[in-house]
C-alpha cells in the first residue's frame, strides 16, 4: 500500500468519527431540550403569567402542583398568580357553573309588604274589670248575687250584712240628727255650728261604710235603727269571681266579688319578632272567629307590649273590639288578619341570595365570564314575595347568586385557605430570636416534575 492511500484512509476514518461525534451531541442536546420541555410546563417564558397550582375543573379539593389528570380523568386546570378571578373573588368555567346549577336574579328597587297573620286570645278590658269587697266587718245573712257568670246591672243589690258597727254608726246619725235639730234655733252660734258638724261626720260615716243616699234619707224619715243593710254594686258587668256565702264572717277589706265589663274586649295576638317592623299602633285588624266563619270584625290596634312573652317568644299586639251581644267570650281564640304598612322604593334581592351566619350576612355577586365575589351586606324586612331589603353592600343593577350558594362559599373558602398555606410556604425564614428559640426549618420546594423528582399523590404531599 502506497503512502498516499494509507494517508486518505486516515483522512476519511477521522472524518467518519467527527460526524458520528457531532450527531451524538445535537441528538443529545435536542433530547434533553425536549425532555426538559415536556416535563417543565409550568416554568413560565419571558412575560407570561406563573403558575401557581393545578386543580381539578369538577372537584376543587384536588389541587396538585404538576399538571396531570384527576380521579375522573379530566385535565387539570391551571391557577395562575395575580388572575382576575382570584383578584376579584373566585373563578368556575361555565361547564362547573352549569353543573353546579348556578341561578342569578339583578338588585332591583321595589316595593315591600307583608300580610301578617297571627293568633289571638279574647281577654277583658282591663280598666273595666273591678272588686267588691267590704268595709266594715259582720256577716252576711241575705246574698242577692249568689253564683259566678250572673249580669249585674250597676245599683243592683248584692247582699243584706249585719254589722254592730253599722247599727253603732245609724244610732249616732239618728241622736246627731235630733240634736241638730234642737240647737238650731239656739243663740249660740257655736252650739249649732258643733251640732251640725256631728251630723255631717256621722253622715259621711255611713257613706264610707257603702250606704247609698236614698238609705240614709229613708233612716231621716223613718228613725228606725236597721239590723241589717243593704250592699248594691257600684259597676255593671259579669260576675268572674265570687267567695262570698250567706252566714258567712268578713272582714273589714274582704274581696267579696269581681265584675267585668265585657261590652267591649281586648283581642291579645302574638306576633314574632321579624313581623314587629311592620305593625304601628293605629293600624286597622281583621279579627275571625272559629265559631263564625267567614265573618270578620274590624277592629284598630291600639298598644303594643315592650316586652316578650316568655312562654311563647312573642310580643302582644292588642286590639280593642265592640262586643254588644256579648258573642266574644273572654279566652276565645281568634285568627287576626293585619296589613303592614308598605315600604316604598327600596332596594331588595331574593330571600334565598342571602346566607346567614353568625357573624353576619354574605351575598355572592356575578361579576361575568364565571366570577364570583363573596360580600358582606346588611339587611332590613322581608316582604311576602320572598324579597328582602338591602341595606348596605349592594348596588342597584348588580346580580346576584340565588342558589348553589354554599357550593361558591366552600370554593371561596378552599381558595382563601390554598392562598394563605401558598403564602406560608413562600415565607422567608424567621431569625432566632430570644434565648432558647431557634428560627424554623423553610418549607421545602414543591417538586417541579423533573426527572428523578415524582408529583404529590394526593394534597398532603403538596403542602408538606
């Protein structure tokens, strides 16, 4: 072999070896691009957003930090730092919304009312209810009025007592009497004006003691001293309550009977404490009767109790009604029908757009494109149409979430609850501080999805 073919055999084996070289490196070069391509999707380019967590589109409590599929096969979704929805409350892509079952209703200006119906108890007229008793003391030995339930007419008698007192009492009047009647003529001055003194005393004794006018005249004219004399009631009413008995001792102070007037009576109803806003004293009431149906008596509220009733947690309206032929009895129920009182231009959303909690009222807002913003409102009455006035927090032309709320209010929750544990691992560490307390070990990095590093299996793993 010549010199110059074993010099071009040389030639042709390095060239052969460069190119095998160079191709092994591109070919590597372009594997590991691709490999780091593909498995770093999350690695933003020069100004797009950062990705902040990947979470399931049908199930917010799966969140990863690599992309993937859930536990129903669906793709994953990114969540970005700093998005509008995020901003703003909570973002949910139209097929969740659909799903969930989302229905809105605008923040309009309308007029409220409220028909309340309510229970209520006949009772007396207070100011028409009254006692007799006795002032003087002895036994009574003839009763007029003998049992409860029995109409008494005002001057009709009650009962014939006997009393030593009251005999006592007409013999003075009888001697201040003859006595006046001598020194009336008398030249003193003093003498008759003694005289009569006695008989005004002995007078207005008698009329303490309950004994009418027409008695003592009768006792001027008659001069005889009566055993026993005659009570008469001084009211006209119903007889509710009575404890007194022939032959039987009373005493000075007795409560011998009690009469009501039930020509007029109170109608008691119970309203609730959400109804309270709507009735005012002066307002006009329908009153039924389960005795009479179909009619209605008109009647007026009159006075509304400061305080609740305990046993049944309500507050007493009254209304006062004419009861001529005695038809409405004491404790008869009653339904009552009352109007409340319109309220006029006022801005209302759904009864149902409201959850309630114990710190307060909270209102989802439709923002569009699927965003969501929890807020805080004050509310007032609520109307029969199931709309309640809006405070504070709302504006007129907003819309509003009327159902699946409580979906929204765990999504807003899980979100406030993913951000502030991001934000714990994002946290610097703490230096040392006083003696014996060392500053915390970081949080490690969530793992990225390069190779050797494996995704989380489940949320745990995330936020460990």
């Amino acid at each position: 072999m010549t010199k110059h073919s074993k010099m071009r055999i040389l030639l042709v084996t390095v060239g052969l070896a460069a190119a095998l070289g160079a191709g092994y490196w591109l070919g590597a070069g372009r594997q590991e691009h691709g490999a780091e391509a593909t498995t770093s999707p999350a690695a933003p380019a020069q100004g797009e957003r950062k990705i902040k967590y990947w979470k399931s589109s049908m199930d917010p409590t799966y969140v990863r930090n690599a992309p993937g599929k859930d536990t129903m096969g669906m793709d994953l979704v990114p969540v970005y730092e700093g998005e509008a929805g995020e901003a703003a409350g909570i973002a949910i892509d139209p097929v969740t919304i659909q799903n969930m079952g989302v229905r809105t209703a605008p923040v309009t200006r309308r007029d409220l009312r409220r028909s309340i119906r309510a229970v209520g108890l006949v009772t007396y007229e207070e100011q028409s209810r009254f006692s007799i008793n006795s002032k003087i003391e002895g036994w009574i030995e003839r009763l007029y009025v003998n049992q409860a339930g029995q109409f008494v007419k005002k001057g009709q008698a009650l009962m014939e007592i006997y009393s030593p007192e009251l005999v006592a009492a007409q013999q003075e009047y009888l001697l201040a009497l003859d006595s006046s009647k001598r020194l009336a003529d008398s030249a003193f001055p003093a003498a008759v004006d003694g005289a009569q003194r006695m008989l005004e005393a002995a007078r207005t004794r008698l009329s303490y003691w309950d004994i009418s006018d027409a008695q003592i005249r009768e006792l001027e004219q008659t001069r005889r001293v009566l055993k026993r004399m005659t009570l008469y009631s001084s009211f006209s009413g119903v007889v509710t309550m009575k404890q007194a008995y022939e032959g039987m001792r009373v005493m000075g102070g007795e409560e011998l009977f009690q009469i009501s007037d039930i020509s007029k009576v109170w109608i008691h109803a119970d309203l609730y404490e959400y109804e309270l806003p709507w009735v005012k004293p002066g307002q006009p009431a329908l009153v039924e009767f389960p005795f009479a149906p179909g009619k209605r008596l008109s009647g007026k509220i009159t006075y509304i109790y400061p305080y609740v009733q305990n046993e049944t947690r309500t507050v007493q309206a009254r209304i006062e009604l004419a009861n001529p032929g005695f038809e409405l009895k004491p404790d008869m129920y009653a339904n009552v029908l009352i109007e409340g009182r319109p309220v006029a231009g006022v801005l209302a959303v759904p009864g149902n757009a409201v959850l309630n909690s114990g710190k307060g009222q909270t209102i989802f807002v439709a923002l569009g494109e699927g965003r969501f913003e929890p807020r805080a409102v004050e509310t007032g009455v609520s109307g029969e149409e199931g709309y309640v006035q809006v405070l504070s927090g709302l504006k007129e032309g907003e819309t509003v979430v009327t159902s699946a709320q409580f979906m929204l209010d765990s999504e807003s929750k899980l979100r406030e609850a993913i951000q502030k544990m991001m934000e714990t691992q994002a946290a610097p560490p703490v230096e040392e501080g006083h003696e014996g307390h060392t500053a915390p070990t970081p949080a490690p990095t969530p793992p990225t999805g390069h190779e050797g590093h494996a995704a989380p299996q489940n949320n745990e793993d995330l936020f460990k």
